[in-house]
C-alpha cells in the first residue's frame, strides 16, 4: 500500500510540471467532445435499435399491450447512456494512451529513473495487441454485468471494478514498454498484480468525479508509470 501511496503522490507533483501540463486534459477533452457530437448525431437511431431490442421480448410486448411503451423509450435511453460511458472512457484512455503516455514516460524516466536502462521489450504492434485484448474484455464484462446494476449496489461498484481492470491493463503495458524487457515485464505483472488492479481501482474512481476526470487520464499514466518503473528498479540487481 505504501508504494501505491508513493506512487499517487508523485503523479499529483507532477500534474504540475510543464510538459505533463500540454497534455493534461487532451485525452478526457477529446473523448467527451467526440461522444457528445455522436451522441447528438446518432441519439435517435441507436435509441430506436435499443428499443426494438427491448420490445422484441416477452416482458415489451406486454409493456406495449398494456399501454406502458413509454417505459420502454426509458430503457433505451438508459441503455444508450450505459454504453456512451464506457465508450468515453475507452476513449480517453486510447487518446492518453497514444498522445500523453510517451511524454509521461518520458518526463518520469528522465526525472526519477535516469539510470535504469531501456531495454524496449515492449513495441507498438504489442501495445495495440494489449489495448485490443483489454478493450475486448471491458466491453464484454460491462455488457454482461448491466442486468446487476439494477441492484443499485452494482451500479456503484461494478462499473468501478471493471474500469479498474481496462486501467491498468493498458498503462502498465506503456508504462513499462521502454524500460522493460519482456521477462521483466511478465515478472512484473505477476509479481505486483494487486498492487497494479488497487491502483487501478483507485484512479477508476476519479473517472466518475466531475472536473476531476479531466485529469483522470493523465494522472493515471503518471502513477502507474511511477509505480511500474519503482517496480523495475527493485527487480534489477543493483548495479
């Protein structure tokens, strides 16, 4: 706990520094702008598929008979804005991930590491394999947890857990990629998995903070850059 504590630190001093500042709201900026524009563009119609998917079932067909229909337009509302969510998330972590992160990784190699050798294990082909593969799976546990969001708890946690897991399945791939060789990597994700999914649980939560998510993305990449590369240097042997 007490190397995530360092590590969240760290990433706050940093948000101030010059470089990490011509970055700092691109990635959640960027993604809220695009959804939005989509959003008013196309509202109707995925709207309208959302709904013909709810009234092709047992339960919106007697809504419908029972005059109730109205209850079905509020699901599909609902649902569009269940999926735009997590759509802007991704977002914002795929835009972090391709503008912010090489100059984070930059300015915290530089600056707090400027002796541990870059052994580049990690490659821009590996990168887009990792973001795929993460991606993937987020969407598929978000879909697949929705009906337990009508337990209300689930609505406050699920979200979190899975958004935590996409967190810090992309950034400590970048975070590493320069630095690392691939068995240090692996080493790595093995040997500090719940320190990795706690930060990334922790920062999640920033997501769904207004104002506060703008730099959510940005202070993500600092900490798990910060805790991923302190990870390396103890796994070397002093030199």
């Amino acid at each position: 706990m007490a190397d995530i504590i360092i590590a969240l630190g760290a990433a706050a001093r940093d948000l101030r520094a010059p470089r990490i500042l011509a970055v700092l709201l691109l990635p959640m900026l960027g993604a809220i702008v695009l959804w939005t524009v989509l959003s008013l563009v196309f509202w109707g119609a995925w709207s309208a598929w959302l709904g013909g998917l709810a009234s092709d079932t047992a339960a919106g067909r007697w809504l419908e008979s029972a005059g109730a229909g109205w209850v079905l337009q509020a699901v599909s509302a609902l649902g569009v804005i269940a999926l735009v969510i997590p759509a802007t998330l991704v977002t914002a972590l795929v835009i972090n991930e391709i503008f912010a992160m090489p100059t984070i990784v930059s300015h915290v190699g530089a600056k707090y590491f400027p002796h541990l050798e870059q052994r580049a294990g990690g490659s821009l082909p590996g990168s887009l394999a990792n973001a795929a593969v993460g991606i993937a799976v987020f969407c598929l546990l978000w879909l697949v947890s929705l009906p337990l969001w009508l337990t209300g708890i689930g609505a406050v946690v699920l979200p979190a857990l899975i958004s935590a897991y996409l967190t810090q399945r992309l950034l400590r791939y970048d975070a590493l990629s320069e630095h690392a060789s691939r068995e240090e990597y692996a080493l790595i994700v093995s040997g500090a998995r719940g320190k990795l999914y706690l930060l990334g649980l922790l920062l999640a939560l920033l997501y769904y903070v207004p104002l506060v998510n703008l730099i959510a993305p940005a202070a993500s990449g600092l900490a798990f850059t910060h805790l991923s590369l302190a990870e390396l240097a103890r796994l070397r042997p002093p030199a």
